[in-house]
C-alpha cells in the first residue's frame, strides 16, 4: 500500500483536485467534482500518523487525537506535491484526512472564464464590500487570489501601491506582490478566530481586506465596518443567491438589530458575484457559470426597505450593467451547447425561470 504522501503525488499527477483517506476505508480521488474510489487501496492508523506528523510537525497526530474541536488544520507545500490544504478529523473515532490539492501558482484573472467585469473594475473600486458566494468547491478562493493578484501588481501610477490584509483559515495561496504589501492572517495560528481577526484589521492601516469566511455576526459586522470605513473589503458569505447572501447577512442579526443593518449593507455594498463549477456537456472539464448584482440605486434602496425579493427583478433587467442571474447564465450556457439541461438545471435556485429561459427560442443574454 502506498503512503499517503504517494497518493498525494498520484492524485496531483491525475489532476484530482482532492484526496480523501479514512483508516479502513477505500482511498478516494476527486476528480471534476466527483468522488472516485479506489477499492483495493486502504490506509492504515500508521500511515496517517506517518503524514500528519511529517507534513504538519512532530506529534499532530496526538493532537488530533487529543484535541477536543476532534480536527487540526494546516498547510503544506513542496516541488512535487504543490501547495496542500490539509483538514484531519476524526470519524466515528477513526482518523480521517481531506487534502485540497491547490493550484501551484495562481491563475491570471483571464485563465478563468469569467467576464471582465468581473475582474479589474472591482479591485479598482476605492471602496466599500464586494460579496463572493457559492458552495464548497465553487472556485471563490481561486478568484478572490486573482483578484488580489490583479490588485497588487497594479503599478503605483495605475492606483496600485495598497496594502493588503487576508484573513483565512487556513492559508491557502501565499503570493507576493511588486506593488503592494500583504499581510496574512491565519486562524489558528495567528489569531484565535475570524472575528477577533476582523475586529482588530482596521488599526493595521489596510487598503484592501480579504475575509476568507463570514459566518457568524461578529465577523459579518467587521467586515461591514471595514467597508463602512472606506477600505476595499471581499467577503465571502455561504448562500446560493444573491438574495440569499443579503439574507443571511441581515438574518446573523437580532431583530432589533436587522434594520440597522440594512441600512449599513445598503450604503457599502458595491457588488454581488456568485460562482458555480460545472461538468462540462462532453464530460472532459469544469466550466464556469456566475451571477453577477452590482449596487445601483433601487437595488440599495430595495435592500434599505427589506424587499429582497424585489432585487432579482433589478438584475435581470441591468443586463446593459453586466448584471446576470445564475438562471440566465446556466440557460446560455445550455445553448452554448456546454452544459446538458439536465445538470445546469440541478444548479439553478430558481428552476421556473430556468426552465422559462432554456426553453429554445427564448431570449438570453451572452454570458
């Protein structure tokens, strides 16, 4: 059987994107978003003391073992196996590993599909928040790393020259600027959480702020007061639509709180980019598919008011701004010819208005 640090390096040789190991259980690669598993191949307790300990430090395995929260993070890189992010757990009182296996350089903005729109006239806003949704594996740390790379090597008379603050748990692209400073911070190892991070960033003089992950209110409420205090500010919430991201952002809040904030994410937020990975129609690839809410007027006045509901309305028709719903871009997508019906319409929040706009003859716009 071989170590984990081999599969490791035969999952980097296939182009698996992770590695999932449990003691006594199958080794499993994923590969395009789906689990693939290798029957004939087990680890043992030994093995995954063998790779924790050596990528990790001495003795992570006890303190796995030992550890109360049942799970230890970090991050590994090396020539041939890339940089890894690396969660171990326990599982029904078994260790287990799940190992991202990240890209070994970040991408240019360009190399990922998306609209222009969806890169340079963000990083240059001189302000305010800019929010990233969708699920686990939707590509949103890979675009957020883009976006601070298209930031920090912006030269100084082009309106670079920002220093740049990251708050991540753990750190999974570590890039170094020409133009800019980067500071980043690593729950866990830096600082205890996200919201002691993001509480503490403004008396650091940033420019720029990256909160990898907003789940709580505390950690939404800094990010808003980091936009509010006029810093460029990416937040990364977990919702399915741009709706439900202004939601989940207003409903962290006590009632009586709910109203205030409101107002506050009405007056900082610039814009709104959802991310999708999908299997390809031919089965070979992942593309891209995105929805897109940029902060107009009656879209900022509509959340002030709490009618959520009403802004999808606003986005489909500010196709002229680039905004784009994520039933709009999967139905182009399905006339593309890229995506089957089947699959883009397991993606779509709204499957009604999929199915009106994938209809042959109804009108899309090009996405």
């Amino acid at each position: 059987m071989p170590s984990i640090l081999d599969l490791v390096k035969e999952a980097r040789r296939t182009d698996s994107s992770d590695l999932e190991v449990a003691v006594g259980e199958a080794v499993a690669f994923k590969r395009l978003g789906r689990i693939e598993i290798d029957r004939e191949r087990q680890v043992t307790t030994e093995d995954v003391r063998a790779f924790l300990n050596e990528l990790l430090g001495p003795k992570q395995f006890d303190l796995l073992q030992e550890s109360k929260r049942g799970s230890i993070e970090g991050r590994y890189q090396d020539d041939v196996t890339g940089p890894l992010r690396i969660h171990a757990y326990r599982a029904f009182g078994k260790p287990a590993v799940s190992i991202r296996l990240l890209h070994r350089v970040v991408p240019d903005f360009d190399d990922l599909g998306l609209p222009d729109h969806l890169g340079q006239p963000l990083v240059i806003l001189p302000g305010g928040l800019v929010l990233v949704y969708g699920p686990t594996g939707s590509g949103k740390t890979t675009y957020l790393a883009t976006l601070l790379k298209l930031i920090g090597n912006t030269p100084l008379d082009r309106g670079g020259g920002k220093h740049i603050i990251s708050i991540c748990d753990p750190a999974e692209y570590l890039q170094k600027f020409v133009y800019s400073t980067s500071r980043i911070l690593e729950v866990g190892v830096d600082v205890d959480s996200y919201e002691t991070a993001i509480e503490g960033v403004l008396r650091k003089n940033p420019s720029v702020v990256e909160l990898a992950e907003a789940r709580s209110a505390r950690a939404m409420f800094g990010g808003l007061s980091s936009a509010e205090a006029g810093h460029l500010t990416f937040m990364v919430v977990h919702a399915k639509s741009h709706t439900g991201a202004i939601e989940r952002i207003v409903s962290a809040f006590p009632p009586e709180q709910q109203q205030q904030i409101r107002v506050v994410l009405a007056d900082v937020l610039e814009a709104a980019v959802g991310l999708r990975l999908i299997l390809s129609s031919d089965g070979k690839t992942r593309i891209p598919v995105w929805e897109f809410l940029k902060a107009t007027p009656n879209i900022r006045q509509k959340i002030r008011e709490g009618k959520t509901s009403h802004i999808t309305a606003e986005v489909t028709s500010n196709g002229q701004l680039g905004m784009l719903t994520l039933e709009q871009c999967l139905a182009e997508r399905v006339k593309q010819g890229r995506l089957t019906r089947e699959v883009a319409r397991l993606h779509a929040p709204d499957k009604d208005a999929f199915d009106k706009l994938a209809t042959p003859g109804a009108g899309v716009r090009s996405a």
